[in-house]
C-alpha cells in the first residue's frame, strides 16, 4: 500500500499549495509591462510537454485560439489571438512567463486566460460542471506546465 | 469595422486556409417562398458597439447544415413542430382545457407571437419570456403542470409558435417599464464570467467570424430558436443555450427560467431585432 499512501500525498500536496520550492499563484510578481523574471520552479521546463500542454483540449486548450504551425499534428487550431510562430523572437522567457500567468497584466482587457491565478473571479465555477466552486481555485496550469510552455515557446524561432 | 477588415485581409493573406472562416453572403429562403433577413443593420441601440450588420447564426454553419433548413421536409425541428401541435390539442389538467380551447388553431392566434417575446407582463408586473407565458396557462388557465422550462415539451410548443412567425421581423421593445431588465441583460452580456473570464461579448460581439478551435463563431443570435442542434439530435431553447455558454466559461451557471436569464434573453433577443424570426432553425 505505500506507493498508493505517497501518491495520495502528493496530491494533496500540490492542491493545498505550491509544492515546495514553487512559487505560489498569488507570490507572481509581476514587472511594470506584465513579465515574471523569477522561474516558477526554479528548473528548466519541458519544450516537448509544452507542446503536449497546448495541444490538449483537456489541459492547455491554447491553440483553440491560436494557430501555431509546429503543433499542426493536433487539428482545429483557432483564430482568436495572434499566430505563435516566432513567439520566442518576439517575446522574452521573462514576458512569455508573465503571459502564461495572467495576460492582462501584458494586455489589459485581453481575452486570452490567467493560467497561473486562483481568485478574483466572477462567479468562479468548477471546471466544466457550470457548479460553484470556492476560491481559491486550482489554478489552469501547474507551475511546472507553465515553465513548460515557456519552454517551449522559446523554442518557437522565424529568424 | 474597419479594424475586422483589415484583420480579415490580413488574415487570408497568411493563410488562405482561414479565408473561409467569414460569414457567407448565401440567402435564406424557406420552401421557396418564405424570404428571411439573416442579416441586416443593427438596430441603433447598438450604436456603442461596432457592430454594424446583425446575422443570423445561419450564416456561420456550413453549406450541408444550411441547405437542411431550406425545406421543411429537410429540418428536422419540423417534426418537433408536429409534436407540439398534438400537445396544443391535448387538454390536461384540472380545467379539462388544451391551448386550443382558448386560442383555437395556432394558425389563427399565434402569427406574430414570437417576434415581441419576451415582453412586459403588467398584470404580474415583470418581464415574460414565451416559456413563462405558456407555464402561466397551464397553471391559471389549465390548472395544469408547468412545463420543465427547457424540456422538451417546452420546446416543442415554442417550436409550434415560432413557426407561425417565420420571416416576421423580431421586434421587442427595450424601453418603458421593461428597460429596467434589459439593461440588467446588458450589463449580463458584458460580465467576464468563471476561470476563463469571458463575456458573451468577447465572443459574440468582438470575436464573431472567427474559428474557436472547431467552432466559427456567430453573433450568438436568438432569432433562431428553438434550435434544432445535430449535435444532440432535438430542440434546443434559448436557456438551455445560455446555461452551455456560461458553463464554457467555468462559471457556476444562471439557472434556467431565473431573473438573470430572463434579462439577457430579453437583451440579445433585442440585438436582434429586424432578423426575421426563423424557428425552429437548423444548427450543428
């Protein structure tokens, strides 16, 4: 039974906060222009996870509003935001993270979602059910997945 | 609009995949003979927006899903208008009474009905959504049970009303004693609602035309409904509708029937007045 015992751990772990070493959603600082120098984590994320991240409807859901042309495997991508290829000439890690976290702070008003808060909301539901949920919510992405995406858009060169 | 075209130009330049994404300019004529407007200037109490032209959700489908609400015998909500019509025969409750014996045929009595709904109300001094005017007979005409204010039932009779309309132009009054809801409904459909934070209107309004993974985006027009979805195969009413759109947003929803869905159908069904009533339509 001991494996079992530790999952369930850690579970709780990441849902009652940050696992150690993490920052938590509402320790971000942000810059003046909305970026997040410090990693989340503190380790190098995924690019490939990234990727995985974005593409998955259940996870990211990303390219329901962008298109991005190296994740074309994955069908149906949106027209709502800007093109990603070539976000990572575009943007710094810095400004990436600060995107992924919460949007508005780089674009105030924007429609794209804060990945990386837990509260604030307007009539906060949980998940999909269109039932209350109590804030603070689990945040869209976990620390590790942004760092991931991160990653991954830095990966994402024209030039 | 001058932004969206150039956004629009831009975007079939890059890629002339995405050309196709915009509405059509394809015209809607039921049976041969009944002319709709899908689209048409928007009224001027959307002056503060830029949204210039209203269009039916029609527009946004693809050519197949169109062409099934060009016959009669080809929509499928056709068939839920004949259910709704024995339902309208069929007396129940503790009056023996059926819809008929106080309006005779729904050809008679209901040409015009759904274009004005939802309406004021003096006698019950609030704003009434057709679901509630037809629960309201059943229970003090009837003495009947209320429908379920989105079964099928509900839908099936709206369906039957609708039809007696098609082609009339929506025309609800937004101001007198129901301004006060309508713009409780517009301050609704600008509301950032659950962990995604949107709004009807960053979809409908600012982003209509545009791919949403799978989905084109309409204007997220009433005029519509009931609408018959291929998706789950029957009669979709406009709460129903909503309470989807809300839940999309990861928000805890409005429930059908309640004040503040009452409200936003009474402010988008006046986005769309002057689109001709078109129920039941055909949407996937």
């Amino acid at each position: 039974m001991k494996p079992l015992i530790t999952t369930a751990l850690a579970v709780l772990a990441t849902s009652a906060a940050a696992t150690a070493g993490e920052v938590a959603p509402k320790d971000v600082t942000f810059g003046e222009y909305g970026a997040v120098e410090q990693s989340l984590t503190g380790k190098p994320g995924d690019p490939e996870n990234g990727a995985l991240v974005m593409k998955t409807k259940s996870v990211g859901n990303c390219i329901s509003c962008h298109e991005v042309s190296a994740l074309k495997d994955a069908p149906f991508h949106g027209e709502i935001g800007p093109i990603l290829d070539g976000a990572g000439d575009r943007w710094s890690e810095a400004q990436l993270r600060g995107l992924l976290v919460n949007a508005k702070k780089t674009f105030p008003g924007t429609m794209m979602p804060a990945y990386y808060k837990v509260d604030g909301y307007v009539r906060p539901g949980d998940a999909f059910t269109g039932k209350a949920a109590e804030e603070p919510l689990p945040p869209l992405l976990t620390a590790q997945q942004v760092e991931d995406v991160v990653a991954f858009l830095s990966t994402q060169k024209e030039q | 609009m001058k932004t969206r075209t150039l956004t629009a130009v831009a975007a079939m330049l890059l890629a002339p995949g995405f050309a196709m994404a915009d509405p059509d300019d394809d015209t809607l004529v039921v049976n041969g003979e009944i002319e709709m407007v899908t689209k048409t200037e928007a009224p001027d109490h959307m002056s503060d927006t830029y949204v210039d032209t209203i269009m039916s959700g029609w527009h946004f489908r693809s050519d197949e899903t169109q062409s099934l609400q060009m016959d009669d015998f080809d929509n499928s909500g056709m068939v839920f208008v004949d259910i709704g019509r024995d339902q309208w025969n069929t007396a129940e409750g503790g009056e023996g009474k059926s819809c008929a014996s106080c309006h005779g045929t729904p050809e008679e009595s209901m040409e015009g009905v759904r274009a004005t709904y939802p309406k004021w109300d003096a006698e019950a001094d609030e704003v009434q959504t057709l679901a509630m005017q037809v629960n309201d007979c059943r229970k003090s005409r009837m003495d009947a049970e209320p429908y379920g204010y989105t079964s099928g039932e509900m839908a099936n009779i709206e369906a039957l009303i609708a039809v007696q309309s098609r082609g009339m132009p929506v025309n609800v009054a937004i101001d007198g004693p129901v301004s006060e809801t309508w713009e409780r409904g517009k301050e609704l459909y600008y509301t950032r609602t659950g962990q995604l934070e949107l709004s009807c209107a960053n979809c409908h309004e600012d982003n209509y035309g545009n791919m949403i993974r799978a989905d084109h985006l309409s204007q997220g027009q009433i005029n519509g409904f009931p609408v018959y979805r291929l998706k789950n195969a029957k009669l979709n009413t406009v709460h129903a509708r909503f309470k989807g759109c809300v839940r999309d947003t990861r928000a805890e929803t409005y429930k059908p029937g309640s004040p503040e869905f009452v409200a936003l159908e009474l402010y988008v069904a006046s986005r769309g007045n002057g689109l001709s009533v078109e129920g039941p339509s055909v949407r996937n």
